[in-house]
C-alpha cells in the first residue's frame, strides 16, 4: 500500500520544513506531490530542490487550493492521497501509523488524523489553537475530514470529483467536500491517536480575526447550501451549544444599556460557557501555567464569538440571496 503525499503551496516559505518532517518519515511506502499555485514572492522549486525524490509541479497562475490539490491528485501514483497543508509538519511514524490503519480496517474509506497540543511556533496564539484544536479532536468532533491531516483513497476522491473548484479561497473547499463523503455513507473515521504537528498565524489580532470570520462566513454558506446535512466537526451538536452561549452573552451585555438586569443574565451564560469549557482551561493551565490559561480563556470567548457573528452573517446572505443547494 503506497500513499501520495499532496501538499498545494503558494508563497510559503515554510515548506522546507513540511518536507523535512515527511522525509524523516518511517515504515512507510510514500510520495511527495508539490504543487505550486503560481508563487511570486519565491521560488518553489529552488526550496524543494533539497529533496531530489519530491515532485514539484507548477501551476502557470495562482488559481486557488482547490485547483492545486486536484491536479495533484492526478499526478499521484499511490492508492491513497494524504493531505497536508505547506506550514504543517508530521511526526516519523506518522505516515506509517496513517498506512497501518488502512492496512488493519478494510471497511476504512478514509482518515482524519489530529493536530498535536505542541505547537510548532513558540508564541502564545500558536500554543493557544495548538491545545484547542488537539482538545477539540479528542473531545468534542465525531467527523472530520479536510485538506489538512486527511487521507483517503484516491479512486473515492476522484469518484466524487474532488474539491470543488469553485471555491478559489481556503476555508470552504474540503468542508464541502468532507460533508459529501459523509453524506454519502462513506466510513471516515477520526483516529486522535495518529497526530501531527499544525502552524497558525502569530496573532490573532487581525491576521486571525480576518481568517476566522472569512472561515466561519464560508462554512455557514455551506452548511446552508447542503440538502442532506451531516453532523461534524463544525456543526456538531457541542459546538452549537457554544454558539448559543456566546451569542446570548453578546446579546444580553449589549441590552444591559438598556435594561440593566441583563447583565446577570450574561453573567450566568458566560459561567455556563466557562463551566462546559473547563476541561480546556484546565488543559491550558496544565501545559503553560495560571497566566497562559487566563489569557487564553479570554480570547476564547472572542474566538468563539467572531465565529458566531461570521457565520450568522453568512448564513443571512445565503437566505437572503437565494442561495440555497448551489454548490
């Protein structure tokens, strides 16, 4: 069993150190796939030029993370296709332990793997998703499939068209397609035992507050959009909860101007929303101390809330124009 290892990249200088990660992988029959989408800012194949046995493909124009996966897909010539984004890394027996599942599970369509609590950037938003995302897979997400940490037989992925090309950001394409394989019966399975490590922005003022409204904004239009909607990791039965609690915090802070009994009534959904988290904020305090911990609980009460706000908006556009079923 042999997998292909996708990696689309567009001005990241950090793809050095994804192929470092994959190339020091073990017990695996692999294949790296590069896909430029049309850099500017540096030359891809003068970075990748260090590993001769990594195939660099470039795209004439940049034409977005759907386009570049794709095509390298069908340059691929493993029976499974692993995705991972250019600023991510694995661990050596990563790539193994991803072969071994599909090896030891013949019902196995497809596999999410989780990110790892170590960031791969010592500052304190790379710390803070790094716990987050790994708390979310082991703890709150039933489903989850996208184009980074995701694998899954290539001739499914070619079946269903692949992600849609459509979609010429991030953010939207693998959710899509992630809710059409499940949609479809397909057996894909989350394993939080086989982890790798993810990169994320520096800060989340306003680098991050633009990409996650922009994510949330999307995937609402998605979730909007689908007939037959699934249950996963972004729309999962927790998740909503959360959405409700915050929004209701928001809402009640904003009518204590007016009326100002509401505030109690913020007050007692925020310890609410603080209570179902405490396993996270534990988690913070436990890898990085009371300080980190304080910190992080308040910035993920306004992560949570930019989500909410993003994807209520999108959800009103996608009413509002008629947008529903399209994709």
């Amino acid at each position: 069993m042999k997998i292909s290892i996708v990696i689309a990249v567009y001005n990241d200088l950090r793809i050095e150190h994804c192929l470092q990660s994959i190339f020091k992988s073990v017990n695996a029959e692999y294949e790296v796939i590069v896909v430029d989408d049309g850099s500017t800012n540096i030359n891809i194949k003068e970075l990748t030029s260090k590993y001769p046995a990594c195939r660099v493909f470039t795209l004439d124009k940049n034409q977005g993370p759907a386009v570049a996966r794709n095509f390298g897909v069908k340059q691929a010539t493993g029976n499974i296709v692993f995705f991972i984004d250019s600023d991510a890394g694995v661990y050596s027996n990563t790539i193994g332990d991803i072969i071994k599942r599909f090896q030891k599970d013949s019902s196995l369509q497809g596999l999410t793997i989780a990110w790892s609590d170590e960031a791969l950037v010592n500052n304190f938003f790379n710390k803070f998703k790094a716990i987050e995302s790994n708390y979310l897979a082991k703890n709150v997400w039933s489903k989850a499939f996208g184009s980074n940490g995701s694998a899954i037989y290539k001739d499914i992925f070619v079946k269903e068209g692949g992600f849609d090309e459509n979609f010429k950001t991030a953010h939207a394409e693998d959710f899509y397609f992630g809710m059409k394989l499940f949609g479809r019966g397909y057996n894909i399975e989350l394993d939080n035992d086989i982890l790798m490590q993810n990169s994320y922005l520096d800060n989340f003022f306003f680098a991050g507050l633009k990409k996650y409204s922009k994510r949330a904004f999307l995937r609402a239009l998605v979730i909007y959009q689908i007939k037959n909607l699934q249950e996963t990791s972004y729309n999962s039965k927790k998740f909503k909860i959360l959405y409700l609690l915050s929004g209701l915090v928001f809402l009640f802070l904003l009518l204590s101007f007016v009326y100002p009994y509401s505030f109690y009534f913020a007050l007692l959904s925020y310890l609410v929303f603080l209570w179902l988290n405490k396993k996270l904020y534990y988690l913070f305090y436990k890898k990085h101390g009371i300080f980190f911990a304080v910190k992080s609980i308040i910035l993920h009460y306004i992560y949570i809330l930019v989500v909410v706000i993003s994807g209520t908006f999108g959800l009103l556009y996608a009413r509002l124009f008629k947008k529903k079923n399209t994709l």
